[in-house]
C-alpha cells in the first residue's frame, strides 16, 4: 500500500512539473496577484495571462487593467478582447466599466470600427442610472449629446436637454456648458441669451474653457446683457489661458495686426500655434495653422525659436 502512495505522489509531482504557475491559482486574487508582480518585473505576456485567469475567475481589478490596456493597442482583435473585459466589469454592476462600454460602441476603435449606436445608448442609459455622482453624469451627458445629434436614436433636443440637466445636477461642467448652447440657439427650447450666459458662467466656474469663451461673445454682441468689450475681453483671455483654440487665435489675431495692442508678432505666432494645436475643428486648425505660417515668415530664426519654446512650454491655467 506504501509503495502505491509513493508511486501517486511521484506522477502528481511529474505532472504539477508540466503545468503552468496559472494552473494553481487557488483564488482570483492569486492569479491577480501574480499579474502584479510580473507587470512591476516588465514581464507582460506572463502579466496578462494571469490578468486573464484572474478575470475569467470573476476579479474585478482584472477586468478592467486587461479592458484598458487592450482598449489602446491599434489591433482590432485587442479592441473587441477589451471590449469583451468591459462587459464583464459592466456586468458586475461597475458603473465606470457600463460608461467605457457605452463609449468603445459610440466610438469604435482608433479607425472608426465595430461602432453600435445602440448598444453605446443602452449602456450609457444603465449607467445614468447608477448611484456614482461621477459616472451617472458622465453617462447623462454622453446621452444628451446622441439625443441631440441622433446617434442610436431619432433626434430629440428635448430629450437631450433633460440628460444634459441630469448631468449637470451631478456636477458635469460640460453639460452645463451644453445646456447654455441650447439656450443660446434655441434648440429644443426657447431662445433665451439670459439663461445661456448663466449655464456658460456656471460651466466656466468647473473650468470650461468653450464657456468662457461663449460668456465673452455675448458680452461683446451685447446678447442677454448689455455690449461691454472690456468684459468680453476679459472672458476671451480667461479662455484663452484655459487652452480654448478660439480665444488662443483671438489673441493671435489681436497681437498680430495690432488691435488694441501694439503690434508682437512672437506672442501673435504663440498664440496662433496653440490654437492650432488644440481640439477645435477642421476649419479652426486650417485658420490658425495658416496664420502661424505667415507669421512665422515675419520673424528672425531667433525670434522664431523663442516663440516655438514658449508654445512648448506652455501650460493651461
């Protein structure tokens, strides 16, 4: 009988020999773990086959570090894999991983693929719903903007005014700054220059730079309050400094010609490069690209390579 024992516990060691260290997980955490320190050793294929084993075993943390990282690789089996993860996260009631799911739909990978307008509402509509202030505005106001642009849905202004207000109830500046743009346009809601400045200057107060940027414009056309260029002035460099791409070309533009300021042509070129590499639109970048060009001819080699550092080094305040 002893030799028996002996000769089972000699094939169990032989065989535990041929197995991978993920066949002895004994709990998601384990494999977690084991994740942890193969990642701070710079050992990624390792950390991400105990990522996955952790996250197949239902661990959180798991799903989500395997979600985020693949969601960043340019190859799309990566990008449906961290899809995949989100759901699972998204299904264990993680409400951060429902709002990253709605987004992955709404967006697509890095080439516009595998986007499902539907889907991303579905999810977007559960998250709005959950009890994290952060995440439920989050979601609201993704919904708010499909609504107003008809993405998974027929267009609806209204609707997207009532999530763009959910959102802002939960703090969301940039649903603030959107109810403003409704306002201001009467989109879905009467016109209204008052209630638009008050929505802009309460956005701008949660460091919106396009808020502040919108409360300067209706100073200077005088729309909901009376015409005051020092204020509209003082609003346009308030946005500017905050990093909006219009306001930066506004200062470009002033500095360049000399508009109520001497003529500076290395603050005018700053200006005019900042604009052109911030989030606006195609015809903003196309303006303030061509306007740092023909500035740029207009200055020494040195002048030119103070300004480009002074772009460089620029920070939003």
């Amino acid at each position: 009988m002893r030799k028996l024992f002996f000769w089972i516990f000699a094939c169990i060691a032989v065989i535990a020999a041929a197995l991978p260290p993920a066949a002895f997980a004994d709990t998601a955490g384990d494999a977690y773990q084991r994740g942890q320190i193969a990642w701070k050793n710079q050992d990624y294929e390792t950390a991400f086959r105990e990522y996955r084993t952790a996250g197949d075993l239902g661990h959180l943390d798991a799903q989500i570090l395997l979600a985020i990282n693949l969601s960043a690789s340019p190859y799309r089996e990566d990008f449906l894999e961290s899809r995949k993860w989100w759901a699972k996260a998204a299904g264990q009631g993680n409400s951060s991983s429902m709002v990253a799911l709605g987004d992955s739909y709404r967006h697509g990978d890095l080439d516009g693929n595998f986007v499902d307008y539907k889907e991303a509402v579905k999810w977007y509509r559960t998250a709005s719903n959950s009890k994290n202030t952060e995440h439920r505005g989050d979601a609201s106001l993704a919904l708010g903007e499909m609504y107003e642009a008809g993405q998974g849905t027929a267009a609806n202004p209204s609707e997207a005014m009532k999530f763009y207000k959910k959102a802002a109830d939960c703090g969301n500046g940039e649903a603030k700054f959107r109810i403003g743009l409704l306002y201001e346009t009467g989109k879905g809601v009467g016109r209204n220059y008052a209630k638009a400045r008050e929505c802009y200057t309460a956005a701008a107060g949660d460091w919106v730079s396009a808020a502040m940027h919108r409360v300067g414009y209706l100073h200077e056309k005088g729309l909901g309050v009376k015409a005051n260029m020092q204020e509209a002035e003082k609003w346009y460099r308030k946005a500017a400094d905050a990093g909006d791409s219009w306001s930066q070309l506004y200062f470009g533009d002033k500095c360049e010609h000399g508009r109520g300021v001497p003529v500076d042509l290395i603050s005018a070129h700053v200006w005019y490069n900042l604009a052109s590499r911030g989030m606006g639109s195609e015809e903003l970048w196309k303006k303030a690209k061509s306007a740092k060009e023909r500035v740029a001819l207009k200055l020494s080699a040195e002048d030119l390579a103070r300004a480009e550092k002074i772009a460089r080094e620029w920070r939003p305040r």
